[in-house]
C-alpha cells in the first residue's frame, strides 16, 4: 500500500499533466477548425473577384502550443494584389508567427511587469515553450500602435488633473560620456470620486503623455478638447502637482478657471522626512491637515535653531522658503469651488498621481536606462491598457470605419454548431475513458454528469 501511494504523482505534477494533455488537444481542434473556415470562405467567397491560387502552410504560436495549417491563397482581380482571406476574415497576419493572443499576453506583460526578460519568462511558465525571445517582444512593444478614445465624454462642471514627472535614464553610444536624463510628464484626468463596494476610486480617469517640444499645457488643453465636450470658459479644472515651474504654469495658462493645490503627499513626505523625532512633528502635522498655511508655516519658522544637524537645518529654511512662495497652494480646493457657487459634497484629497508614477517608477527606473523611442512606447502602451483605448498590434488587423469588411462571413449558428461537434470529436479520441463501450461504469458516470 505504502509503494502504491508514493507512486502516485503530485497534485501540482497531475494538475500540470492535464493542463498540458489539453493544450495538445485543443492545439488539434483549433487546426481543424481554422481548416473548416478556410474552405467555407473559399466555397462562399466572390469567385469573380478572389481567384483560388494555391494553398500555403502557415506556422503559429498560440496559447495551446505552436500549430501547423494550410490556407488559400488567393488574388483579388479587383485590386491586383495577393491575399490570404482567412486572415482577413479571422483578423490576423499568418506571416507573424504568433497568434494575436498570445502576442496581446505578451505586450501587456511588457508594459505592466518590470521587464521584458520577465515578461518573456511568465509566458513561457505559463504555455510551457519558448515562445519568443525578449528582443522579439521588445519590436513589437516599438510597432504597437495606440488609437484614441471613439467618443468623447461630456465634461462636467469640474475636471481634476494630478500631475507628476518621472525622471528616467537616458542611453548614450558613448558609455565615457555622462547620460543625460529625460522628464516624462505625466497627467491623470478624472471626474471625481465614486464608491465601489467599501472603496472610493476615481470616475472615468484618463492618462495624458506629453510629448514633444511644446508647453506642457497647451497639450493637456488640447487633450482635453478631443476627449472631453470641454468649454474652457465653464469647466473648473483642479490640478494638483508639486512645484515644479511646468506644472505652476498652469496658474498663467488657465487664470480664473483653474485652481492649483500644492500636492500634499509631497509636503507630507518632506515633513515626514525632518520632523518624525521632532517634539513640533504633531503640530505641524494637524496645521496640514487642517489646511491652515499660516500656522503651518508658524510651526516651521519656530522648529528653526532646533534641528539636530546643520544638514536639516539648511533643508528646512529651503522648505519655508519653498512654502511660502507657494502659500495660496496650501488650501482646500473645495473651499474654492464653494466660492465659485459649485457643490463640493463627494469631493475628496487629492494625490492619486503619485501612485501612477510609482507604478511606473518600478517598471522604467531600476537602473535601466532607455532610448526615447523605447520609453515613449511604453508609455503608451501602459496609458492604452489602462484606458481601455485601441491597441493595433503586430499581428493583428485593426480596421477603422472607413475600412469595413467586404467579405461577407457565413451563417454563424451552423458554423458553430460543426465546430462544436468537431472539438468534442477531437477531445474524444485524446481521451482514453470516453472511447470506451456505453455499458461501462465509467460511460454511465461520465453520462450522469452530462449537463453539469
């Protein structure tokens, strides 16, 4: 008894084992299916339009394991070029090698972990091949392309925007050479604030990158006119930010209507960081919290002379120094709205920024250095998955509204319903139970089962 059970393999080993025995299956049905819709095309096609040339073989990567198949190939008399119209049809390029599954796995993997080395291995833990090699999902990072919202929202009476920088690591051919650094600068647009179950998260949040040479907010504004029914003459903007010179610039470039909030996770930290072993840090702590900059700043002029080194002291004059020239940011922007005669009930701090650029910071920083092409893209692609927005891939057929599909498909429920008998054939004569006679124990059981 004793040897029966250790020959028995792990539930992780079994798990594994079945895992795999139903990506070889699947990996037949998929085959036969994509044979099945090829030579439906080719029956219900335009015949005097797409001449039938040749069958060809394409090899693909899929989440089930790399396949073999042949499809027609064909030439469209009307346009004069050569086609596979089972790409066109099923929205993929055969040439690529990949499917647009797994090549969609790969991207976001690349976008949201913290390399595409990582990435790269993930994938192949997970399908259980080599899939791609991390130079491979670097190109194709570089060749996705990032579309736009389709509609835009109506914009209420206030838009809030958090903003933040993150600097990276720019790479140089000459590595004697001193690399110099980049500023990407990064927007997050919301509507407010609603509940999700016991949390508040942020309504319709939106990710602006700015890009080139222009003032930052002339493209935030130009943003917000495509993705928003914005009228810069009625919408409030909030914009919370620390005090770096292109981010107070919006008090020049929006005047009445906007607000500018000193970030106060940035003031915090800088608090934090001084006065945690200090007999005022309570005080100083409450006067923030209160949003009372008068006393917050009475606090800070009194701490001087009491600090432990001359290091801190000389970082908390440029603190006060630093508070002062921007006391009018210290207040509750609420307050403010009040003023302007909007209601501020579900309005909360703000400060979600800083936990974008975190995210971020994880993926771009580490030592890592980038070209700008490389870094932008990225950029990009994290701003597309998180949005939702369009993403046309390497391998994949992204139509616009001005290119419908010409080609007509075939009656969906009787397609469905042969692929169906073929995948349950297929699975049938993979598995060994299921071929044997109805009378069995195993047959009855397995029929009991049915429906569940």
């Amino acid at each position: 008894m004793q040897q029966c059970i250790m020959n028995f393999p792990s539930l992780k080993e079994l798990e594994l084992a079945l895992f795999r025995c139903l990506q070889q299956t699947f990996k037949e049905v998929l085959e036969n299916i994509l044979k099945h819709i090829d030579n439906d095309i080719a029956e219900h096609r335009d015949k005097k339009r797409f001449e039938l040339k040749e069958k060809r073989e394409a090899k693909m990567d899929t989440s089930f394991g790399p396949i073999v198949f042949r499809r027609n190939y064909y030439l469209d008399r009307e346009k004069g070029c050569y086609l596979y119209l089972l790409d066109r049809v099923l929205e993929f390029d055969g040439s690529k090698g990949f499917s647009p599954l797994v090549e969609e796995w790969a991207l976001e993997l690349a976008a949201t972990g913290p390399s595409y080395r990582h990435a790269v291995h993930q994938l192949e833990q997970f399908l259980g091949y080599s899939v791609m090699s991390h130079e491979s999902l670097r190109q194709r990072l570089l060749a996705a392309r990032v579309g736009s919202a389709k509609e835009k929202r109506s914009a209420p009476n206030v838009l809030f925007i958090e903003v933040d920088g993150l600097y990276i690591k720019k790479q140089s051919r000459n590595r004697r050479k001193k690399r110099r650094g980049h500023e990407l600068k990064i927007a997050a647009v919301h509507e407010g604030w609603e509940k999700n179950g016991k949390r508040m998260t942020l309504k319709n949040k939106r990710y602006y990158l700015h890009e080139g040479n222009g003032p930052f907010w002339e493209g935030l504004e130009a943003f917000l006119m495509d993705n928003y029914d914005y009228d810069p003459m009625q919408t409030k903007l909030i914009i919370n930010g620390d005090g770096a010179p292109w981010i107070t610039a919006c008090r020049d470039y929006f005047r009445a209507n906007g607000c500018f909030v000193l970030d106060r996770y940035h003031v915090a930290r800088e608090l934090r960081a001084l006065f945690r072993q200090h007999p005022r840090y309570y005080a100083i702590r409450k006067a923030l919290k209160q949003y009372d900059a008068q006393r917050l700043l009475s606090e800070l002029n009194s701490a001087v002379g009491t600090m432990a080194s001359e290091e801190q002291e000389a970082a908390l004059e440029q603190l006060i120094s630093f508070l002062e020239a921007h006391r009018e940011a210290l207040i509750d922007y609420r307050q403010w709205l009040q003023e302007q005669g909007i209601d501020t009930s579900g309005m909360y701090p703000m400060g979600s920024a800083e936990s974008a650029m975190s995210q971020f910071a994880k993926r771009l920083k580490g030592g890592r250095s980038w070209s700008e092409k490389g870094v932008y893209a990225l950029t990009r692609l994290w701003i597309g998955i998180k949005d939702g927005l369009p993403i046309r891939m390497w391998n994949g057929i992204w139509r616009t509204e001005e290119e419908p599909k010409e080609e007509a498909k075939p009656p969906q429920k009787a397609l469905v319903k042969t692929w169906h008998s073929m995948a349950t054939e297929t699975a049938r004569h993979n598995i060994r139970y299921l071929l044997q006679p109805s009378g069995t124990p195993i047959h009855q059981a397995l029929k009991g089962l049915r429906g569940f």
